[in-house]
C-alpha cells in the first residue's frame, strides 16, 4: 500500500530483496524512525498490536488468540510485535506450514525478553535495523559521491560542493534524522529528542521488561554518555562520571543493565572494535565506540541548541563524528557493509572503519574543518603503512577523510580520499 508523501528510505531496496529471500522479514530501530512507514510502503495488509482503538483491543485480541493478526493479504504488516512476544514464535510456525516468500514484515521498537519466545527464528525471519534518517535521506546530501565506490578504492575526480557553514552542521547535529523533524524550524524540530528522552526516562525504560529502575540515575547515565558521545568511555568511568555528578556511588553491574536496557531500545548503538584478522583478540578485548542512535539525543540531553553546540568547537567533532557514524551506518548498510571502529594495541586509530562481505575494509578518518585533512590523512598512510610493515593483519583497500567543511571532494596525489560527508550516497 503506497503511502502518499512517503520519503524513499535506503533501506526499501534492502526490504525488498529481505522478503524475495525469507518467509518473513523483522524491521527493528529506534522509536520514530520510519519503520512503520517503510514498511507500510511495503505491505498489502496490516494489523496494529499497539493500536489504542477500542482500549487497545488489538493487543487482547492478540493475547488470547495471536493467530488473528496473520489475517491478510502477503506481505501482511504485523505492527509492534514485541506488544505480545508469542506473535514471534507463531509467525515462525506459520512460514513453516506455508513455505512461501515474503509473507509478513514485523516491527518492533524494542527487543523483548526472549522468556516464553522458543524458536529464533533462524532462516524464517531475517531481521534488518532502520536508522534515524541519514542526510541523503532528509535531502540535506548532494549525493555526488558514492561510499561504495571509495571503499573499492576509486579513483576520485576534483568534485566541486557545496562548502557548509558551521551553523547549518550544528543544525542537522541537533535537529536529527527523525522523519518527524523534516520541514520543521530547527527550534521546533529539537523539540522530538527532547521529548524522545523523557519517554525513555519516564516510561519505556521500565515498560521494556516490567523492572522499575531508578529515574534519576538513569537521568545521570543518560548525562554521562552525552557528555562521553563517540568515546569509548569504560562502564568503570561512566560510575566515577555518574558518582562526580550526585556524590552518589553506582554499582557497576547496575550501569551494566541499564545500558543494556538502553541498547534493547534501540537508545543507544555501539561501534565495535575491529582488526582485519577475524580472530584478533583486538575485536573482543578493545571497547566499543558509545554513540546514541542519533547525535540529537546527546544535545537534548545536554539542551544544546545550534549555537551552544557552535559555542563549543571541541564538542562540536564529537558530536559530528557521531553523525557521520549515523550516515555511514545507513549507506553502509545498503551493500552490506558493517561499521567499526579501529583502535590497536600500539595507540594507532581510525575514527570509523568499513569492513565488506569479502574482507576488504576501508578506514576513515572524521573531521570538522578541512584545515584539519592533511592531519588526517598523514595518520591514515601511517596505519596502513604500520600494518604493511609489521605483518600485521589485511591493510585497509582505501584511506577516506570525511570533512563537515569542504568545497570539494577528490582524491589526493597520496591516494587519500577526501569527501564532505555532504556529498555522500550509497
């Protein structure tokens, strides 16, 4: 049912060719992010577990009889299914029985306790993570340059873009890629994080698993990975950071399961570390990367408005690195690129790393202004050449440096690309 007004997502191509393959496909992600939408684009039929009509009549029904929502024509819609867990299992039983292709969509905004769900739902449901909305997306990209294409290691010709202004950054920064935002003034748009935290502190926190956690430290984590955004702060510092803020000290294990609760709400998406030998201790032992599921939930944590965030040009990297993981993640995800992040025992770094399906990997490099680029790339040939020399593990295919400013994307007599994260496609 194509939905009027609908905005193509990247991930429709990945849907599509998900439900060519399975017999059921799980879209998951954060609150707002357009799953419902893309894949209502999708479906033929629908049924909303979390429906209020009726006082949430959908929901009951599901709960005594969950085979009234598989009613429909294929692909059939089943919306929040997390809403009454046993709709996992029963959807998996009715791909077996059918054995037919792309017979529903199921969404979710939260992973529920796997207690009572018996069957993963291996080779029956494929699941596929929906991202808040990159800048290519919400139309703020020009989409001159393709991810794929530098990640193969091609040739860049001098491409001339168009050079932003610092403000306009802060304000894809605090404003965010959710959908709802799109059109708005940025004073009003800043209002859906805002809002979208004091969801997760008053109610969805608690509601995910029935345990009423403390509000007010989870006020304080939520502070203390703003305040660590795109670092790979311990669990150990984040209770020292929480502690410094209340004077208050928080048990590590409970900043342990209040994170996972965070993660299992699709609040916040970690980088994990990488090496480009599969079994290097470095992608076990190296922490991963903290990051929010969109840079606007930092700032509204820490009510930063544009020029707060302007104010503070130090911050200010953090938080762009944090949208360019976002975007990179989105493109990414189009053929079938995961992002990490690179951090050996030797102190060498790459801010975001590209790994594909055949092992090649390209490691990035995340800067503001494009003062900053010949830094950039000196560190970037420094990796590469210090993997080469000491034998190290698969060198990266390609060096890029992402730049916020920048009048040009090329790439250099030193073979380092050089891109504005404004120019960025698939």
């Amino acid at each position: 049912m194509k939905i009027d007004g609908y905005r193509d997502r990247i991930i429709d191509e990945v849907i599509s060719r998900y439900l060519r393959v399975f017999g059921a496909v799980c879209v998951e992600g954060p609150k707002w992010c357009g799953k419902t939408w893309s894949s209502r684009n999708q479906a033929k039929s629908e049924y909303f577990v979390g429906s209020p009509e009726g006082n949430f009549q959908n929901r009951r029904l599901a709960e005594l009889d969950v085979n009234v929502v598989f009613n429909g024509e294929a692909p059939h819609l089943i919306d929040e299914w997390q809403e009454v867990p046993a709709i996992w299992d029963a959807a998996r039983a009715h791909v077996d029985e059918s054995r037919e292709k792309g017979r529903y969509i199921l969404t979710g905004s939260s992973t529920p306790n796997r207690k009572g769900v018996l069957h993963t739902g291996t080779g029956r449901i494929a699941t596929i993570r929906l991202h808040t909305m990159s800048l290519l997306e919400s139309g703020d990209s020009e989409g001159t340059v393709s991810l794929r294409d530098l990640c193969d290691n091609k040739p860049l010709p001098v491409m001339p873009v168009l050079d932003r202004e610092l403000n306009q950054i802060a304000e894809w920064i605090v404003r965010g890629g959710w959908p709802g935002g799109l059109g708005l003034q940025v004073q009003d748009a800043q209002m859906i994080p805002r809002d979208y935290i004091t969801q997760v502190e008053e109610r969805d926190i608690h509601r995910i698993d029935n345990i009423q956690r403390d509000v007010h430290k989870v006020d304080l984590l939520l502070r203390s990975l703003a305040r660590n955004e795109s670092t790979t702060v311990s669990v150990s510092t984040l209770c020292s950071d929480i502690a410094g803020i209340d004077r208050e000290k928080v048990d590590p294990d409970t900043v342990s399961s209040y994170l996972n609760a965070l993660s299992r709400l699709f609040v916040i998406e970690n980088q994990r570390p990488f090496h480009s030998n599969v079994r290097s201790t470095v992608r076990v032992k190296q922490s991963e990367k903290r990051h929010f599921c969109d840079p606007s939930l930092a700032c509204a944590i820490l009510k930063m408005t544009p020029e707060r965030v302007i104010g503070d040009l130090h911050f200010m990297g953090f938080l762009f690195e944090a949208l360019v993981a976002r975007d990179l993640r989105v493109y990414a995800s189009a053929f079938g690129g995961e992002l990490y992040h690179y951090q050996d025992y030797a102190g060498r770094e790459a801010d975001a790393v590209i790994e594909l399906e055949n092992g090649d990997w390209a490691a990035i490099e995340v800067k503001l202004g494009a003062n900053q680029e010949d830094a950039a790339a000196a560190g970037l040939i420094d990796l590469r050449d210090s993997i080469l020399r000491e034998k190290c593990g698969r060198p990266p295919k390609s060096l890029i440096v992402v730049l916020g400013k920048s009048s040009a994307a090329y790439t250099r007599k030193d073979g380092v690309h050089v891109v504005p994260l404004s120019a960025l496609r698939p």
